[in-house]
C-alpha cells in the first residue's frame, strides 16, 4: 500500500468508529474532516474537549486532544509514521482498535480536564507499557483505585 492509499484508507477507517461511538452513547455528532495539501485533518469535539487526528500524505499519523478550557500537550503525538514494509492492513486495524477503544473511554468519563497530556500511546508502542498510565487514569475514573498509587 503506497502512502496516499495507507493515508485515504486510514480516513475511511476510523471516520464510522467515531460515528458508531458517538451514535451509541447518543451524543451529538460534531465532526470536521478538512484537507489541506494533501493532508487530512479530522476534529471530533464532544463535551469534554477536542480530539484531533492528523492523516498526513507522507503517510503519518498523529493526534491531540484538547481538554474543554483549551488546555492541550505542546506537540501531537506521532501514532504511526510510514514504513512501506509494514504490514498497512494490520497497523489500519490496530488504529481502529486502539481510537475504538479511547472514543469508548472517554465518552464514559465524559471529561478529560487536566489529563489531557496522558494520551500517548502509538502503533510502535507495547500496548502494556504505552497505555499504562492511561489505564490508571480510566482506573481512578470510574473509582476501581485511587490516584496516589504507583502506575
């Protein structure tokens, strides 16, 4: 898969997750999807904040997400950065799971004031080692363990 086919396949991917999410917590859909030089930008507000996923034509993807007073990491995570031997279905799959999972997060907390700079997990990373402290995060959310205990 050439790098515009992975970033064009990465859009039609996770654009029906954000909807099927949305739609089942019965929230109002506010999506933007612009293109600019070839780039694709995809802005998915809810209540809570802002989630931003960059599809870039060199075939990386990054993402932010804003929490709802603006407050945001410095730099956007990098998810996935292009290697055309990697297998593109299996990284398009893993993208799906891991934002499926993250949309199903948040829309449970409804909220991510001051934790906005937490979200950094990749396609590279150990999902064990990556999503660690963001799993303590949804733990101390929904009241399974308190927030002063080691990650």
């Amino acid at each position: 898969m050439r790098k515009r086919e992975f970033q064009r396949a990465a859009v039609f991917a996770i654009i029906p997750v954000i909807v099927e999410y949305t739609k089942e917590e019965g929230k109002r859909l506010t999506l933007s999807v612009t293109s600019k030089f070839y780039d694709t930008f995809i802005n998915h507000r809810f209540s809570g904040g802002m989630l931003q996923i960059n599809l870039y034509q060199k075939g990386e993807i990054t993402y932010k997400v804003w929490d709802c007073i603006g407050i945001c990491r410095k730099e956007y995570v990098k998810y996935y950065v292009y290697n055309e031997n990697d297998n593109h279905e299996q990284i398009l799959a893993k993208f799906v799971e891991d934002f499926s999972r993250f949309l199903k997060d948040l829309y449970s907390m409804g909220d991510v004031h001051d934790f906005s700079d937490m979200f950094d997990f990749t396609v590279e990373g150990d999902p064990n080692n990556s999503l660690e402290k963001y799993e303590k995060f949804i733990r101390v959310m929904r009241g399974e363990e308190t927030g002063d205990e080691e990650a």
